[in-house]
C-alpha cells in the first residue's frame, strides 16, 4: 500500500505541474522496494486505476511539450524575422 501510495503522490504532483501553478519537487526516480512481493489481489484495482492516471498524465505531459517546443518555435521566427513593419493592403483597387 505504501509503494501505491508513494506512486500516487507523484502522479499528483506531475498533473498539478500542467497547470503552471506547481513546480514539483526534484525527487529521486522511483524504485520499487526490495522486499515488495506479489501484489494482493485487493489491490489490483488501486494499481490499475494508477497506471490508468500515470499514463494520462504522461500523454497531458507529452502534448504541453510538444506544445511548448511549438511556441518557441513560433517566438523564435518572429524574432529572426526582425521588427515588424506596416503593411497596406489595397481594397478598392
């Protein structure tokens, strides 16, 4: 329970990074705890709903940075491009 409860928590703390009002704590990678054994059969359920909610948040994670990477991108032409200048366009004639 307490392997599922640790992974929970830094589940939530990756989604609430999403939203930009939360930086998550630099934490070391996960390791599964030695002496973890087979998972009981009452908490398949709990860790299928995990993995269910790690994998959304992964995909939320990959499609800000692909979104992110877009944006500057798109910052970085406009400001290779130099200062805007006026442009007309010619409606009656």
């Amino acid at each position: 329970m307490a392997a599922l409860a640790e992974l929970e928590i830094g589940v939530e703390e990756a989604k609430r990074s999403l939203t930009g009002d939360h930086l998550p704590e630099r934490r070391d990678p996960w390791t599964p705890p030695h002496d973890l054994g087979p998972m009981p059969a009452s908490l398949r359920t709990r860790a299928q709903t995990l993995l269910d909610r790690q994998t959304e948040v992964a995909r939320q994670i990959a499609e800000a940075a692909a979104m992110s990477r877009k944006q500057a991108r798109a910052v970085q032409a406009m400001r290779a491009n130099g200062p805007a200048r006026p442009v007309y366009v010619d409606m009656a004639g």
